[in-house]
C-alpha cells in the first residue's frame, strides 16, 4: 500500500522543483496580460485604469504597430530564408563525411557559439566609417562613405549580415546531420539508372531531407521573430524606426516612453505568432524526435 | 557523387574557402585588432603587419586605462567575474532540478506529466520581454535588483527547458532493464538512481550542461533588463564599455576577445554533442 502511493507520487516529486520554480514565472507572465489591458503609463500614475481592449485596438490606426509588424516579418522572412538557401548550400558542399570536412563544420560552428550581442559589435567595429575593414573594403569596390548600420538604406543589409554570420551554421549543423543519415539505398540505385542530379536533388534529396529542413525553418523563425540582442547592440532599433523589431519596440516603449500598457500590449502580439509557431514547430520536432530515438 | 570532374573538385575548394573566409575572418580580424594600438587601428590603408601590444589587455586587467584625458576605470574584469558567477550557479541550479524532472519524465507515465514537460519546453519559445518587464517592477518589490539570486533564478528560463529536454533524451536512450536489475537485487530506488542511471547518462547529461552554460553566458537580454550595473555580464559590459570609452576600440577589441573566448573553447571541446544539443534531441549528429 505504501509502496504503491509511493510510486505514483514518485514522478511528480521528481518533477515538482522544476515546476515550481516555472511557475513563478507564470505570474509574471499573467502580469503582462493585466497590464496590456490597462492605460499605464510610469509618468502618469494616476491616469492608470483599466481600458480594456483599447491598447489593441489603437495598434489598428497606429502607424507605429504597423511599421514593427513589418520591419519584424521582412527581417524574420529574410534571415530565415538567407540563412537556409546557404545553409543548405554548405551542408551539401560538406555533405561527404572526411576529416577535413569535419574540422570545417566544426570551425563553421564558432559564430553560432559567439553571443549575437558581441557579434553585433564586432561587425560594428568592422563596420566603423573611420576605419572598418568592411568600409574599406565598399570603398576599394566604389562604395564610396558607406555608412552601413547609420544609414536608413543600409542598417537593414547590416543586421541581416550579423544574423546571416551567426545563425547560418545553425541551418548548416542541422541539416548536414539530416543528409548524412538519410538512407543510401535511393541514390545508389538513382546513380545505377544514370539519373541526372538535379534530378535526384530535387526528387529525392529535398524530399527526403525536408523534416529537417522544417524543423530547423521554424526552430529559426522563433528566435528571429524576437529578434533582439543584434538590433538593440548594433543600433537600437535606428535609425529612426528602420529596425523597429517587436522587442526592440516593446523595450523602449516600457523604458523611454514608460507606456506599460502599449508594450505589454505589443508582447501579447508577439506572443500570439510565437504561440501559433510554436505549435507548428512541436509537432515537427517530435516527429523528428522519435525518428531519433528509433535510430538510436 | 563519386566520379567528380576537376572541375567540380576546384569550385568546391573555392567555395569552401569562401564560406570559411567569411565565417571566420570577423574572429581573426577582431584577434588582430585587440592586438593593436588605437594609432594602428586607425591607420589607412589597413596593414597586416603591425608591432603587436598587451597594452589593451593590460588596461582591462588591471581596469585603469591612461587616455590623453585622464585615468578611465574599466570594471570590465567584474563583468567577466559576473559572467563566470551566473553561469556556473544557472546551471547547477539547472543540473539540480531538470535531471531528476527528465528522469520522471522519460521512465514514468503520468498524469498531467507530457502537459508539463511541454510547458516547461514553451518558455523557451516565448518572448523572453513578455516576463522581463513585469519582473522588473516586481524584483524592487522582493529586494532581488541588486542579486545574483534573482538573476539565476530567472536564468533558469535559459537552462531548464535545455537540461530537461536533453537528458530527457539520453535517459529514454537507456535501456530499464539495468534499473530493473539492480532494483531486484535488494536495492532502493534512490540507490539505483544514484549508482546506475546518473551514471550511464553522465556524457549526456555533461553536455546539456556544457551547452547551457555556453548560452546563459551569451545570453544578453535578461541581465539588460535585470541586473544592476555591478552584477552586469560581459554581453551588457561590453556595449555598456562601448558607450562609455567611446574611441578605444583596441580595448573594446580585447574586451570582445575575452568575453567570448570561454564559449568558443567549450563549443569546440563539446562539438561532438552540440547537433543533438542545439535540436533540443530531435537531431543526432
């Protein structure tokens, strides 16, 4: 009798810990709900008062909101796509699995390992007007007085090489592990047949590799949707509002605007689309998850 | 594949060359540069051979540096010490609680059981502001703004979702029957937790460590939002150093180099784990 209490108690005290300490971080969580409902502004205190909807509803005829949906999806879409097209490009150029390909991958995997905060100031070093590699580099090639991340025409294309240095080896790792464990048996017998490559690549590589390519698709649309430490380190959101990202925007509204219940409101939105990929990325990632298990 | 043309061999030399040129010259020319004074940073056309100085290194280690304007202090050595701190008790936090969590996960059927794994596993997802900027306010509330406390408590946002579903992994991998054996002899469940499965997980579970602590190191926006300007980390001490020496970009060079050297030496040493580690254990390498 006791000993049967005992094994039913016995996951949820394991798992207990871990639990509470989440759970006090929910309360926060619920905290930003509240206050995405109210009129709360640090610098008017007595106006605070619940409106409702009223945060939501002005992001409609807000020109702000729109411009971060925008800036955000044209990041996130441009990252995420960048970074697979060459990512995949990589795994396959490394595909065969000899040492010298190995020590490659294994050297691609050192931007990924670099904070995304300190990587946005080493290209802000190299990107420096007086005296950047890179600005001397645009102007061997007559660009001349390329101002890169200070310019509205160009802060985009910068960030984007930030993201693109980190987060590609991200694509690469992954989906190289994906194409050296597909089975062999499809492309020996196309190799027998004489079957072009584009062929192969296109009917049976993708094909074949493409639970790994949504897995790592979404994995990065994630991350890149909150997109933060680049952006806020390289020009904080500037300049004007060119890279006014849902974080970078939610953050300088609670701490230069002091209008809590706008940022609040602005992370509920952002938390709706991550919730929504989210769900889509689990499902995939099981999926994944178990082949993995099965295999190992 | 197997019959390659020379052709095919050479352009995928160079193109292998160019992928490396531009993933690593940013880390060597950074290297170059902590390595260099201001004089020959700034010179025009760039070279590569200059007289290399410590004096940069110098400056932050001893966290004095002489300008033309007078004696700068650099607390840039606290923003290391910070870094080592929070990192290290993130993760033990971590180990301490997400083993025993993956473990009942991974050999127990319960109810409400995958409803919590999976919960757990969504805070890495969310937006890590939506919690921050409540907490702020209420860490003055709970005197945690000035702590370390506070901050490895919210890291475990960071290091518990990692731990849990990694060694989650590792133990499902491993067979019960071992468990099972070593129970029939006589022995506790406790014991045999102890002797037999942290044992045989123990690489899988080093690795989830390794790996989270490579990202509570490089984790930049928690402690942003958190820390007190003497509990910062290198990643916030680093742009905060930025801002305040402005023109010292040998300095802000060796600073980078510091902060980022210990991830780099883990990642390499623990490359072997990380395809299954970053995939949270959806991907084998």
């Amino acid at each position: 009798m006791r000993d049967a209490f005992r094994r039913k108690a016995l996951p949820y005290l394991l798992s207990l810990p871990a639990l509470l300490v989440c759970v006090g971080i929910l309360i926060p969580f619920g905290t930003a709900v509240y206050y995405s409902l109210q009129r709360y502004r640090l610098n008017l205190p007595h106006l605070r008062k619940m409106n409702w909807g009223e945060n939501y509803l002005k992001f409609l005829t807000d020109s702000e909101f729109w411009n971060t949906l925008q800036v955000s999806l044209a990041y996130t879409g441009l990252t995420v796509g960048l970074e697979l097209l060459l990512g995949l490009g990589i795994a396959l150029l490394l595909q065969r699995s000899t040492r010298f390909n190995n020590f490659v991958s294994i050297l691609l995997l050192l931007p990924l390992m670099t904070a995304p905060a300190l990587a946005a100031l080493m290209w802000k070093l190299m990107t420096n007007p007086n005296f950047g590699i890179l600005s001397y580099g645009a102007a061997l090639i007559g660009f001349e007085n390329m101002k890169w991340a200070s310019d509205p025409s160009t802060a985009l294309l910068t960030v984007l090489l930030v993201d693109i240095w980190v987060y590609t080896p991200f694509m690469m790792i992954l989906l190289l592990a994906g194409l050296r464990s597909l089975p062999r048996q499809p492309f020996e017998a196309a190799a027998l047949d004489g079957v072009p490559r584009t062929f192969v690549f296109f009917r049976i590589t993708l094909p074949m590799l493409s639970p790994y390519i949504i897995t790592a698709s979404l994995f990065r649309l994630l991350d890149s949707i909150q997109q933060f430490d680049i952006i806020y380190a390289m020009t904080q959101g500037g300049p004007g509002d060119t890279l006014m990202v849902f974080q970078v925007e939610a953050y300088l509204q609670f701490f230069q605007a002091t209008n809590i219940g706008k940022s609040a409101a602005l992370l509920m939105v952002l938390w709706v689309i991550t919730f929504i990929l989210s769900n889509l990325f689990v499902k995939q990632w099981l999926r994944l998850r178990e082949q993995a298990q099965g295999a190992g | 594949m197997q019959h390659q043309s020379t052709f095919e061999r050479v352009l995928r030399g160079v193109l292998i060359a160019l992928v490396l040129v531009f993933f690593m010259f940013p880390i060597v020319w950074i290297l170059l540069m902590s390595f260099q004074t201001n004089e020959q940073i700034l010179r025009i056309p760039p070279s590569l051979l200059f007289e290399p100085t410590l004096e940069n290194y110098r400056a932050l280690i001893t966290g004095r540096l002489e300008t033309h304007a007078g004696t700068l202090d650099i607390r840039f050595m606290q923003n290391l010490w910070n870094s080592l701190i929070l990192s290290v008790f993130s993760v033990a936090l971590a180990l301490v609680l997400g083993v025993p969590a993956a473990y009942a996960f991974a050999r127990f059927r319960f109810r409400l059981g995958e409803d919590i794994a999976f919960t757990l596993l969504s805070f890495r997802f969310a937006p890590p502001l939506l919690v921050l900027l409540p907490l702020t306010l209420y860490f003055q509330d709970l005197g945690l703004s000035d702590t370390y406390v506070g901050l490895v408590w919210v890291y475990q946002l960071i290091c518990l979702p990692l731990i849990l579903w990694i060694v989650r992994g590792y133990f499902e991998d491993m067979s019960p029957d071992i468990e099972h054996a070593y129970r029939t002899a006589g022995h506790g469940w406790l014991t045999t937790f102890r002797r037999i499965s942290i044992p045989l997980t123990a690489p899988g579970i080093a690795a989830a460590g390794l790996l989270a602590f490579i990202f509570a190191w490089n984790n930049f926006i928690f402690a942003l939002v958190l820390a007190s300007a003497d509990k910062q980390p290198v990643t916030v001490g680093a742009l905060a150093f930025v801002t305040a020496s402005g023109i010292q970009y040998g300095q802000i060079a060796a600073a980078i180099v510091l902060s980022i050297t210990p991830t780099l030496a883990l990642a390499l040493y623990a490359q072997r784990y990380l395809v299954e580690g970053l995939s949270l254990g959806a991907v084998k390498g």
